[in-house]
C-alpha cells in the first residue's frame, strides 16, 4: 500500500511540474527602463559637475579626473581653458549599450547612459562658446562616471 501511494505522490509531482514548465506568464514585453537610481545617478553626477564648475576650472578639472571612467582614464582630452556648465535634458535619458568610445572597440564596464546635453564653455565668468550634443555616463557599482568632455 505504502509503495501505491508512494508512486501516485512521485506522479502528481511530476505532472506538476511538467505542467509548470508549460505555463506562460502574462503581461507585455517592455524595453528595459532607466530605473529611477540611475536616473538620480545621472542627475547628480553633472550637478557636481557643474558645482565644482562654480568653484573654478582646477576643482573642476579635478572632479573630471576623478569622474573618468576607470578603464579609460588615459583617454581624457585637452579641456578648454575656463569651466563647462553643462545642462542635461533628462527626459532624453536612455540605455545605450551597444555605445564604445571613440576611437576603441572596447565597451566600457557598467550601464551605459546617454542624454542629450547643452554644454557651455565660461571664460572668466562669460559663456565664449555653447554646443548642443549627447553626453555618454556609466554606472559602475554604484557610482557615475563620465569621458571628459572635448569641447569643438
């Protein structure tokens, strides 16, 4: 008796999980989102940027050192002479995971962001110069880095 009870229990078990394996979920695919930490991320890194901006071009020059991503800390370029406000337009923040750095194959480790920015270039408290581009940020455990930015 204890064997047929034995077998019809490993039956149902079986027949469970089959069935299980089988099931569909319901719901719509959605393209993944910008979560709203990295969002929060996003935003803090340029106000820093910007703060330090307010400071002056060395303690700005200096947080972009320390803000360039790890793995590509030798790729900064020539800043210009002065600081850089620059003036994200965060509803245009968006994954970009298939983006490299100019001029490598390699894809830097982390979540890739991009957002479209303003970036102005102050001289001795006057804007000289203003451009409108997209400005790439990686997350990487839990903090924004950014590929200083070369003004044209």
């Amino acid at each position: 008796m204890a064997d047929v009870v034995l077998r019809a229990v490993t039956v149902v078990a079986c027949a469970l999980l089959l069935a299980a394996c089988g099931s569909t979920l319901t719901g719509t695919a959605r393209p993944l989102q910008v979560t709203d930490v990295e969002r929060e991320l996003v935003t803090g890194y340029f106000a820093d940027l910007n703060e330090a901006g307010g400071q002056g071009a060395d303690e700005q020059r200096d947080l972009l050192k320390d803000t360039q991503h790890p793995d590509f800390r030798d790729e900064d370029c020539q800043l210009p002479t002065g600081t850089i406000k620059v003036q994200p337009t965060m509803s245009t923040l968006r994954l970009d995971p298939e983006w490299t750095p100019p001029g490598t194959d390699e894809h830097p480790r982390g979540v890739v962001l991009v957002v479209a920015v303003t970036l102005t270039v102050v001289q001795e408290g006057s804007e000289v110069g203003s451009q409108i581009g997209s400005q790439h940020v990686v997350l990487l455990n839990g903090k924004a880095y950014g590929f200083a930015p070369c003004v044209n």
